[in-house]
C-alpha cells in the first residue's frame, strides 16, 4: 500500500500471516526477501484498523476476551515470518515504525537503507507495543537499557545507530542497492541444500528461546535425523573435489 505509506490495515495484516504460512510449505521457494514499496517501509498500523478492532460489545469482560482474541491473531500473523520454515531478509528502507518494527524483529535477517530509521511510537498513541517488538527486541539487540530506552520514549532510531545496536547486519547507500544486496543474499542462501538451511533457521529460533543444553539436544536429535540424507554426503564429496585455482 504505497500510496498509504504501507500503513497496516487488517486486510494486509492478515494477508502478511497467510503469505508466509504459503510459502513455508512452498517447495520452489528457498528464500524470501520482504520489502516496501514506495517512499517508507512501513507507517505502522493504519489508524482506521485500529478503529476497527475496537470491542462493541457492552460488558466489560465480554469486550477484554474479544480485544485478547484480536490481539493474539494479529501477533500470529507476523509470529508466521519466525515460523516460516525459510529464511526471511528484511529489506527496510526510510521509516519503520510501530507494527513494522513488531514485523522486522519476526525476520531472520535485517538489511537497511542510509536513510532508515526505527520507532517504537505505540507509547505515543497510548497503548504498549503488543505484537513482538517488547518480546523481540531485547533478543535482537542484547541491550536492555537500549530497549527500554526505545519503547519509553518512542524516539526515531536512525540507520547508524540501528547498526550499532545490532538492529541490522548491513547498511545500503538507497532503497536500490539495498533491495540488490537483499536478493543477491537471498540468491546466495537459496543456492545451499535447503534441508541445511531450513535446519539451521529452526535450531537458531529454538535456541534463542531455550537454555543451551536444550539447543545442543535438540541439533542432536535434528542431525541424527538428517545426517542420513544425501545431501551432506554431496556437499562433503564436492568440497574434497574443489581445488583452489590460486
């Protein structure tokens, strides 16, 4: 939605959950890069959205079980980017604010344009991000104050400190060569066995969220399963072959 700044409706939110859940199961898709068009990456949710799910209902706890609903959906829809069994390159250029921070921080890896900047602005509007950012960021980030810093104030985050932070892996000069540089990652993770790739974007999530004894059992359990294909037999076989022309 260029002509809307990418703000959110629930319409795209909703699109956003069922194109990755998609492509998850899509077996000629090895990779994805997500990116805006138009002048920002994202405006964050559209104010006629957040209209919309407001509760009409009159009692009270009927209104606080509808509005959990609503909520716990809307995180799904961008929770299926974590989820997705490929990898995700998020390509932000210009503004990325509110949901769209919460939508980046679902993605794998983050590239950014010169001009890009961050902001958490929900404390601006009066509620608290609800949708991955408070439970993403300080993952991503590993810096608490940072954070807390980030999601209080509702400040903008610009490209240079963003890289500092740990926000993003890699800084593009415009929106054209960081879309290039996206696809030409993307087109680089796509050329490995996807077995591979697919096996190491599911043990990154898992062990992010779990104690490091859990993560080495379950790579275990995941190579001992994995290990009998043929793949690693190729790439082992291909890597003895290769002589370097120096």
């Amino acid at each position: 939605r260029p002509d809307k700044r990418n703000a959110l409706s629930l319409d795209m939110w909703h699109e956003i959950g069922s194109c990755f859940n998609e492509l998850s199961s899509t077996p000629d898709c090895r990779s994805i890069v997500l990116s805006g068009n138009g002048k920002i990456f994202c405006a964050g949710i559209d104010l006629g959205a957040f209209l919309q799910i407001m509760p009409k209902q009159s009692d009270p706890a009927h209104k606080s079980l509808y509005l959990f609903d609503v909520v716990r959906q809307l995180q799904d829809s961008f929770t299926s980017l974590e989820r997705c069994k490929k990898p995700v390159i998020a390509a932000i250029h210009s503004a990325c604010v509110g949901g769209g921070v919460d939508l980046v921080t679902a993605a794998d890896i983050r590239l950014i344009s010169a001009d890009a900047y961050f902001q958490v602005k929900e404390v601006d509007i009066g509620i608290v991000a609800d949708v991955g950012t408070i439970q993403r960021l300080p993952k991503i980030m590993g810096n608490q104050s940072a954070v807390s810093e980030m999601c209080l104030t509702g400040r903008k985050v610009p490209a240079a400190e963003a890289i500092s932070l740990g926000m993003a892996s890699q800084v593009h000069d415009d929106r054209d060569s960081l879309i290039a540089a996206a696809l030409d990652l993307a087109g680089s993770i796509a050329s490995k066995s996807p077995v591979a790739v697919q096996g190491t974007k599911s043990n990154l999530v898992y062990s992010r969220n779990h104690s490091v004894e859990e993560g080495l059992e379950r790579v275990a359990l995941w190579n001992a399963s994995m290990l009998l294909g043929g793949d690693p037999v190729a790439a082992v076989t291909g890597a003895n072959e290769f002589e370097d022309p120096a």
